[in-house]
C-alpha cells in the first residue's frame, strides 16, 4: 500500500463503498472490504498526520 499515494488511497475507499452499497455482496466479501477501507483509512490518517508534522517544522522555523 505503500506505493499508494494520498488521492489513490481516497478513490479505492470511494470504490469500495460503492461496491458496499450495491448490496451484491456476500457476508465475507463485506468483511474483507470492510478491512480494507480500515487499513485505507489508517494509511491516510497516517499521510495527513505527516504532512501536518512537514507543515509545523516549515511554520515553526519562520
């Protein structure tokens, strides 16, 4: 997931739930996408959380 960037991480979160919301899936698939938009949701929080850090080193040193 790594070589995933910011924006790709938010469109496959956004795909995700669309297939959810389809109602076409079986239990398990639900459970697995479930997980998956967990896993994007932290490697997103984990970019903002990032470039937070990047912006308060830039702004700190003024």
């Amino acid at each position: 997931m790594e070589e995933m960037n910011y924006e790709q991480a938010i469109s496959e979160i956004e795909r995700v739930i669309r297939d959810m919301e389809s109602g076409n899936q079986e239990i398990e698939e639900i459970i697995s996408n479930v997980k998956h938009v967990a896993e994007l949701i932290k490697f997103c929080k984990n970019k903002l959380h990032g470039v937070e850090n990047e912006l308060n080193l830039i702004f700190n040193d003024n």
